[in-house]
C-alpha cells in the first residue's frame, strides 16, 4: 500500500482559511459561493493531476528520469 499523500504547510493553512470563512459565514448565498469555489478548486486540481498522469504515461520508459 502506498503512503498517504501529505498535505504541505500552505495546503493545510489554506484548509483552515477555508474552513474559518465556511464557520464564519450566515449569509446562505455566500455559503453556496464558496462551496463553488471549493468545486472548482478541486476540478482543476483534479484536471492537473490527471493530465500530469498522462504526460508521464506517454513518456518511454527510459526518459522518466530526465523531466
């Protein structure tokens, strides 16, 4: 089984500021920004890390060491 991916320092700070303004917020319409906002933070992570995956697929074996 693989490690656990790790979070740095910046993530986790991020995490909280995020985390403050949801604990923070009444107002249901900012509420819902937010929660759009988070959506698309996490899709464009997930759009980065899948076409990361794909350029190092689409690499030989033998030139993964050189990027």
């Amino acid at each position: 089984m693989a490690p656990p991916i790790e979070l740095t320092t910046s993530q986790q700070f991020e995490i909280e500021r995020f985390s403050r303004a949801i604990d923070a917020t009444i107002d249901p319409d900012q509420l819902r920004q937010i929660a759009k906002q988070l959506l698309q933070a996490w899709h464009t992570q997930k759009a980065a890390t899948d076409w990361v995956m794909r350029q190092q697929l689409d690499q030989p074996f033998g030139n993964r060491d050189h990027d």
